[in-house]
C-alpha cells in the first residue's frame, strides 16, 4: 500500500512539476523583445504542453550570461560580432547559425522635436546637448552606429555629446522622455513608440544590420529548440515578424 501511494505521488509531482515541463529557453537581442514575445505565443499554441521563457537585453550582455552558465536553449543577436563570439567561445553550434531578419539604424527625436533636429547634420548645433545610443563596446546598435557615423564623417561632433545606453531600449526611453535631444535606434525600436518618437534619417551602415540565430550548446538543451528556430525561420514565422517592422535577410 505505501508503495502504491509513493508511485501515485511520484506520479503527481511529474505532471505538476515545472521543472518537467517542457520548457524552451529562448535568450535574445531587446530589439527582438516584442517580435519574440509574439513569435512564443503563436509557437506555444502549436505545441501544447510546451513554455516558452525569455530573455532579453542587450547582445552581448545576454551572451556573457550564457558563457557563464545561464540556462538558454536559444540566443538570437542583433549583430554578428556577438554571434561570433557565441561561436569563439563554444556555447552555440555554428552549423546552427541563420541569419533570420534585416533591420536599419535610425535617428530618432522626440515627437515635437524641440530642437528642430532634420538629419545628422544638425547635431552639430550648440543648442544639441545630449545625443544617446547604445554603447559600442556591448550593444550592437551602438556599434552600427559608431561605424556609420564615421563612414559620414559626423562620428566626433556626436561622440563628444554622447549619452551611452546599456542596450536600444534604453537609448528608446532616454529619447522618448526628452532626456536627450536625439538618439540612434533601430527602426523596429522607433515603430513601437511612433507616437513617442519621430524617425528623422535613416542611417546607411557599412555592414548591413543582419540578425543572427543559433542553437545553444548545453547539456540537456530542450528537443523544442530546433523546432522553435525552425519556426523563426518559417514563413509564418517571417510575417510575425514583418509585423513588427522586420524584414527578411
């Protein structure tokens, strides 16, 4: 009898358990925060009985945690630095890596853009202050943006005004409260708060802003992660995508 209750409760505990559940552990770029919320949800739906958690922040911060042993089955980066280093350091399989979504690099203002602000030309004014974006050596917007403001020459009159963001969404939110006149985003960051922010240029980059994917290398990595990067990659997955202001590789 005791041992028909133990069975019977061992039995129990492993349907309510969440450590048992099938749980994909997907970490990824603040600019995808959104986009993959949705894309979980819609893969959730297709598949009962599994959860989706994420994480976001910026690349490589969200890569370094991996390095040093957070959980993911997962990692999507906005640059492919941060991909590359991924792939230096072992913690994802290359032969998994896709490029999944193409986005392009903004200046934005706020929306009644006080200072008049019309392109990069103009942040040269000694009414502009404060410019922010995300800081180059972490934050892959940053790094766009530092290349693409020295290919056009404006890279030291915005560098003496910088205010470094920790990853885009912040740049976003220092822009969006008027605590800086202007800022460097991508333009999937700017859709989100249109009516928070006005886009005034947007910014060739030397290297086009291609989003990479790839499965992570980690003992008992869920069965879940190559279906769900499958599901990035679909065609369905493409226009949850799209919907928010991506486009395709």
């Amino acid at each position: 009898m005791v041992f028909r209750r133990l069975i019977t409760a061992c039995l129990l505990m492993a349907v309510i358990s969440p450590t048992l559940a099938d749980e994909l552990l997907v970490s990824a770029a603040a600019s995808l925060t959104n986009a993959f919320r949705d894309l979980a949800t819609q893969f959730e739906a297709q598949r009962p009985g599994t959860t989706v958690l994420t994480t976001f922040g910026a690349s490589d911060l969200v890569l370094r945690q991996i390095i040093y042993g957070a959980p993911a089955d997962v990692f999507a980066s906005a640059d492919q630095l941060a991909m590359d280093k991924a792939v230096e350091a072992r913690v994802v399989d290359p032969t998994t890596r896709k490029n999944f979504v193409r986005n392009e690099l903004v200046l934005i203002v706020p929306r009644d853009n006080p200072g008049g602000i019309l392109s990069t030309k103009d942040l040269q004014g000694a009414a502009v202050k404060r410019i922010a974006f995300g800081n180059p050596a972490s934050v892959p917007v940053g790094r766009y943006t530092q290349a693409a403001l020295r290919a056009s020459g404006d890279w030291a009159g915005v560098h003496q005004r910088e205010v470094l963001g920790q990853n885009v969404r912040q740049v976003l939110s220092y822009v969006e409260r008027g605590e800086v006149e202007a800022g460097f985003v991508f333009a999937t960051d700017a859709a989100i708060m249109h009516d928070k922010v006005k886009v005034v240029q947007t910014l060739p980059t030397p290297t086009p802003v291609l989003y990479p994917i790839a499965l992570v290398k980690r003992e008992g990595r869920r069965a879940s992660a190559q279906a769900f990067l499958d599901y990035v990659l679909s065609e369905e997955g493409q226009v949850v995508l799209a919907k928010y202001g991506f486009s395709r590789p």
